[in-house]
C-alpha cells in the first residue's frame, strides 16, 4: 500500500494543465514540420510554415498555442494499491485544473449548464475517466480538448455486416464533413466495438497515442494506414484550403463488442493535439 | 491569380469589390470581435428593438474568443473560432450593414446569399495559429457585454492582420475550389 497526498494531484494537474496549452508533445510537433516540408500545395505549405512558427512563438513568448485552451479531459489510471490522503481525489484534480487554468493565463471556455450557459470562470468541472489497474503507481494524462475539431466528431452504430468498409466509410465520412471546420491537419481518433459510450472514450484514447505511432494488431495498422492514405487523398489540406496534409495520423483502438453490433466513434481532433503525461 | 493585398478597415465599397476568393490580405485598421454568446444578445437586442453594442455599417466582426492578457501585455492568443455556429444570427447582422467576417470554417447557404446581396466577404484567419495572430494586435478594449468574458465583444487595433479570402462578393468560396480550379501551382 502507497499514500499519495491529493495535494500533490493537484500540483501535478496544475502543471500538467499549463504545459499541455504552450507545448506540443514533440512527436506532434515532428509531424507537423515534416508535414511542412513534404506538402506540395503552395497554399498548404504556407500555412504548415505559420502553424511551425505559432508553436515557436506559444513557447518562447508563453502565449498559449490556440486561444481555446479546452475542456480538461483528464484519463486517470490508478494502481489498486495506491491510498489517496488529504481530501476527495475528483475535488483534488478540479482544484489543479482551476489553478493551471487561472496561474497559466488559459481561457475559460466552460459553461455550468449546458442550456443556461453561465461561464464557470475557472474552466472547471474537468472530463476524467478513472481506470483502477494493478499495482502501486498513478498515472496521468492531461489531454485537453478543443470543441472546434471536438464538433466535428461523430458516433455511428454499425451493423455487423458492415464490416470493416463500413468502418472505413464511416471514418471517411466524419472527416469530409468536419473539413476546414476541425482545423486540418487533422488526428483522427478511432475507436471500434464496446458500447455506445466505450467506442468514444476509446476514440478519445486514441488520440493520445504517439502520433504515427501505428496499431499492433496487423489488421488494424493496415486500416490505420489505409485510411491516412485515403483522408490525405481527399485533397481539404491545411486549413481545408487543399492540398495533401489533411490528417498527421489515424489511431484506431478496439474492444470486444456484443453479437449484434459495430459501434464506430470518431474523434477528431485538430492539429495543437495536446496531451501530457505524468507517472507518479 | 492569388493576390497578396493591403486594407484598411473599416471597409468601403471599391475595397470589397477587389478582393477575389484566394487572395491573402492584410488588414489594417479597427475591428471588432463577437463570437457565440455576443451573437445570441446581439440578436435579441433587434429582437426587442433594442440597440446593438456597436456600429455595424462597414465594420468586421471577428469570430474571436481570445485567451487571457499577461501583464503588460495587449492580448492572449488570438485565432478564430469556427463561423458556423454563427450562420444562424448572420444575415440579419449583414443585411444591417456588416461587411465582413474573419473566421474559419464553411458558411450555410444563408450567410452566402446575404453575402451576395449585400456585397460582403468572407475571410478566413489560421485556425490554431493563435499566438501569430495575436501578434498583429495592438490595442484591445471590452466595449459591451463584460460579463461574458472572454465573449465579451472587443474592440481592436489590428496591423497587416494576415487573412485568406474565402468567400468574395460575388459568391466565389475558395473552400469548393479543386486542387485543378484552385490557380496553386
């Protein structure tokens, strides 16, 4: 058994916060600039160069990436022998979230209600999915989430006979329709089977993985691959203003399902996709 | 041709008339920025006669919620937000006399007519290039609705703000453009 303090929780989230809206994960930051250089499209190229030169500005005058500064989505995965001591974790978690996001000059962007729509001013409650898992340690991850790309994303209940086109389609689909909407270049977040709520959280996993950073299972890596192909065929390019970078990578995860279904969320998400992640 | 061309804002007549959808643009001058919650008041404010918080004859609106200013500082980062969510409240604003828009994203069938009607554009900032942006903004100042935050509408100074044109006056959207009609070579 293992005491963790939540002021401690709340410290690491705080951090975790202001990090993830100044600094892109480099494996990100890669994709782009290589992105940059491949890109024919002379309106594309031009617009990978700006976003090159936005990420160096957001860290060397500590202006935030992109004005929205996101919803908190928090993935918390803590070790089965690990007691919390000092108060209520989902509170402690909250209160790095209020910190980070008034210490690190980050926009509120959250509303208390969702009909009645009065700003919170703290930017909390965050989003945080909780996985209890063997073991003594916690592990974080502050993948704040942007509601332009997060509008563009879309959940589609397959039939099994739709099979692994219908999949494809449906991906294809969702990212036609998001367009110049999500902020392209784009990463696509893929989640296949589980129910209704579990192939959007997996879509939302997903994104946090190394970009370009294919699947395991053989079947899912060609998809993966297949569909980046695809999507970059389609020609809505940086910005949705043409070109051949659409999407930096496509990231599918999947989870057994019931006999009579083929759920498919996609969750899109634009190129400041920021996640940070911490072991304690 | 794609063009690179040099404005002043407020708009005039002749300005619009010259910009064609591709055109990257530079403007200079006063703006102002409303995004969701500045256009659902601003609505109800005609809804029940009241008055709008600014001028709108000439002027551009920004579809902007920035981030907080740090000290000393004019601005946060600074980048659009999506203009589709507006589409609902924007004919009416340019059938008053809005002549443009800053934002990202495609417009509805609506906003495009009103566009034409009126003789309007449509430009497009980077999405996601927030702190570039912000660079080109000199002065900022809340001039209605304070208590939304960062929904407040702005006024700004702007100088050589860099945006595309998407959608020109007479309707041309550089978003339904192809790789073949899109002169990028």
């Amino acid at each position: 058994m293992r005491t963790i303090e939540t002021t401690e929780i709340t410290k690491q989230i705080k951090e975790m916060c202001i990090e993830a809206n100044y600094f892109l994960p480099l494996d990100m930051k890669r994709a782009i600039e290589e992105a940059k250089d491949a890109e024919t499209s002379k309106i594309g190229k031009h617009i990978l160069g700006k976003l090159c030169e936005n990420m160096q500005i957001a860290g060397e005058d500590m202006i935030p990436i992109c004005q929205d500064t996101c919803m908190a989505v928090i993935f918390a995965e803590i070790g089965q022998d690990v007691h919390f001591e000092g108060g209520y974790l989902e509170e402690a978690i909250n209160e790095g979230v209020r910190q980070g996001y008034q210490e690190g000059y980050l926009r509120k962007s959250v509303v208390g209600d969702p009909l009645i729509r009065e700003n919170t001013k703290d930017n909390t409650p965050a989003v945080i999915h909780y996985q209890i898992v063997p073991g003594e340690q916690v592990k974080i991850t502050v993948a704040p989430k942007g509601f332009g790309s997060e509008n563009m994303s879309r959940v589609y209940m397959l039939k099994p006979a739709d099979g692994m086109e219908g999949v494809k389609r449906a991906v294809l689909t969702a990212v036609k329709e998001a367009g110049p909407n999500a902020c392209p270049p784009v990463v696509v977040g893929v989640g296949v089977g589980g129910t209704f709520e579990k192939c959007a959280v997996l879509a939302k996993q997903a994104l946090t993985r190394p970009v370009q950073e294919f699947s395991k299972v053989p079947y899912v890596r060609e998809m993966e691959q297949e569909l980046l192909r695809k999507i970059n065929e389609t020609d809505i390019g940086p910005g949705g203003l043409g070109g051949m970078t659409t999407a930096l990578a496509v990231h599918i995860n999947t989870y057994p399902t019931h006999i009579a279904g083929l759920p498919v969320a996609v969750n899109i998400c634009c190129h400041v996709n920021r996640h940070v992640v911490r072991v304690l | 041709m794609k063009m690179e061309k040099y404005i002043r804002a407020p708009l005039d007549t002749e300005t619009i008339s010259s910009l064609k959808a591709g055109d990257f643009v530079y403007i200079s001058g006063t703006i102002y920025t409303a995004r969701d919650a500045a256009h659902k008041r601003m609505s109800e404010a005609l809804a029940g006669k009241g008055a709008l918080p600014i001028e709108l004859k000439n002027n551009i609106i920004y579809y902007l919620g920035p981030s907080p200013a740090r000290e000393g500082r004019v601005i946060g980062s600074a980048g659009p937000t999506t203009s589709g969510r507006m589409d609902k409240y924007t004919p009416a604003l340019l059938d008053l006399g809005l002549k443009g828009m800053i934002g990202k994203g495609r417009r509805s069938k609506e906003v495009k007519e009103a566009v034409v009607r009126n003789g309007c554009v449509y430009f497009a900032a980077i999405g996601g290039a927030g702190a570039l942006l912000s660079k080109a903004i000199k002065a900022s100042e809340v001039v209605a609705y304070e208590d939304l935050g960062t929904e407040a509408v702005r006024k700004l100074e702007v100088e050589n703000f860099p945006v595309i044109v998407v959608m020109d006056a007479d309707g041309n959207d550089l978003y339904e453009k192809t790789a073949e009609n899109r002169n990028d070579g």
